[in-house]
C-alpha cells in the first residue's frame, strides 16, 4: 500500500527589518521608521516620500547628503519637531509662539490635514486675525484723538 503523504514545508518567517529614512528638516535630523509614517497618513508627504526609491526621493527633496545618507528638507525645523510628534503619537499639536497661518502652510507642505490637530490647538486663524485686526483698529483710534 503506496500512501501518498502530504509534503509539510516548514516555513521559516524572517521578520522584515523596517525601512528606515534619514531626514534633515531645516538641521533637525531625523530617522523615520517608514512603516509608522505610512500606517500613521499614508496621504500625507513623508509617507509617499518613504514609498519612493532613492532616485524618486533625489526629485522631492532639496538636497541629499552622501556621507549621512539625509534627504534634506528647506523647512522650519521648529514646526518639523510637532509634525514627527503627530507621528509618533497620532496627535498633533501646535507651538503657541507660531503663526497660525505659518503653521497650516508647513501643515500643508508636509500634506497633513488640520483636522488632525488636537482639540486643545484648534487653528483659528481667521478669528485671531480678525480680532488682532479689531484690536489694532481699536487701539490706532485712541492714539488719533
């Protein structure tokens, strides 16, 4: 009696190191686990940065350091420190001492939609510019009597 036996293949799972990307924004150096930033926005611009090869990376970034293996960035290195932050923890804050509308523009380079932001850091640009505005309005009619 000729009994076929199942052939059991053992298989042997190597865990996949993850990706790791040098970033330098503005001399704030930074390592990205590109597994994280994907999982985190997967939309936003790291995380299509780290799907690139490095020849598509060399087109997005503004420079590339050899002896450090850093894409460099033009960028404010203040707001950069909040925009990992959002990625290591999935929330995003704001630096009270930056311009709301400088910090939707970096929110928008780095392609971050502000409906990520905290409760507590809300951007209300409009209603601080109008009520700076009021206020300066206000204040500039005093000095005129």
């Amino acid at each position: 009696m000729d009994e076929e036996s199942p052939l059991i293949e053992s298989a042997i799972v190597v865990p996949r190191l993850p990706d790791i990307v040098f970033v330098n924004v503005g001399g704030r150096k930074a390592r990205l686990n590109s597994e994280i930033i994907t999982r985190r926005l997967a939309t936003s611009r790291l995380a299509v940065f780290c799907e690139k090869s490095h020849v598509e990376r060399l087109t997005d970034c503004d420079a590339y350091f050899e002896t450090t293996s850093e894409y460099y960035f033009e960028r404010s290195p203040i707001i950069f420190e909040y925009v990992i932050d959002f990625y290591v923890t999935g929330k995003l804050h704001r630096p009270m001492d930056i311009c709301p509308i400088r910090l939707r523009y970096e929110l928008d380079y780095w392609r971050i939609p502000t409906p990520f932001m905290s409760p507590c850091c809300i951007l209300e640009e409009n209603n601080n510019i109008a009520g700076k505005m009021s206020t300066e309005k206000v204040s500039n009619a005093k000095y005129k009597k």
